[in-house]
C-alpha cells in the first residue's frame, strides 16, 4: 500500500558481517508483531539467511520464527523497526542497492480466502554506516 516508504533512507549499518536497515510499516493502521508472516532482506543482491533475521521493535529482538505468537507488541506507522542479517557489506562508503521484501497478514480484514495478506517491497540506494 506504502511500498516506497519501506526502507528508511540513510539507516544502512554494517560491522562487515551483520547488516542493519530500518523499515516502516507499509499499512495505514497499527499491526500486531503476529502480523509479519516474511521478512527478505538484502543488499547489492547479497540474501540475508532467513534464520540469521532480527527483528528490533519496541526496544526487543525476535526471530523471524518467534513473532508468530506475539499479540502484546504493536508496530506503528509512525516507527521504525530495524531488520538486521547476515550480510557482509565490505565497502560501506560505496553506494549499496538496499532491499527489503514484506508479507504481513491484515488480522482485521477477512476475505472469501481467509485472512488478508500483502506482499510490498522497497529498493533503496544508499550508503553504509559503520555499526
């Protein structure tokens, strides 16, 4: 729905190893963390392993596996969550073709299918900053 707002320009970071990106909410209402059903994310074509995901949001880190569950954390449109993996990243100064993919389940609107999934993605060019 707000699929060029995704990533969040400038919010690349990099240790040489693990990667960081913040992201925004592609919706214009609140979503429980339950609500992410797939996260990609990648830089200069280089996937980050999906078991090496993190999810920052609210002060707190999740797997991707872990947010099935998770009722009582709330992802608003006006914040940003980090999305951190394994991607090395060795020149940070150069510019870097940034990815990420969302699927998130819409608990509030059920259709003839069941509960309402959207796929966005955003590609951004941009920077690194050491982490």
């Amino acid at each position: 729905m707000i699929p060029d707002r995704i990533i969040e320009q400038d919010t690349l970071k990099t240790d040489g190893r693990k990667t960081a990106v913040e992201v925004r909410l592609p919706w214009y209402r609140s979503l429980p963390a339950a609500s992410v059903s797939e996260v990609e994310f990648s830089v200069d074509g280089v996937a980050a392993p999906a078991d090496s995901l993190v999810w920052t949001m609210n002060g707190r880190d999740w797997r991707l596996s872990e947010l099935e569950g998770v009722i009582d954390e709330w992802w608003f449109p006006t914040d940003s969550v980090v999305v951190t993996g394994d991607i090395p990243v060795d020149d940070p100064d150069a510019e870097h073709e940034v990815r990420v993919a969302l699927k998130l389940y819409i608990p509030y609107i059920v259709t003839d299918h069941g509960v309402l999934r959207i796929e966005e993605h955003n590609e951004k060019t941009m920077k690194a900053v050491a982490s």
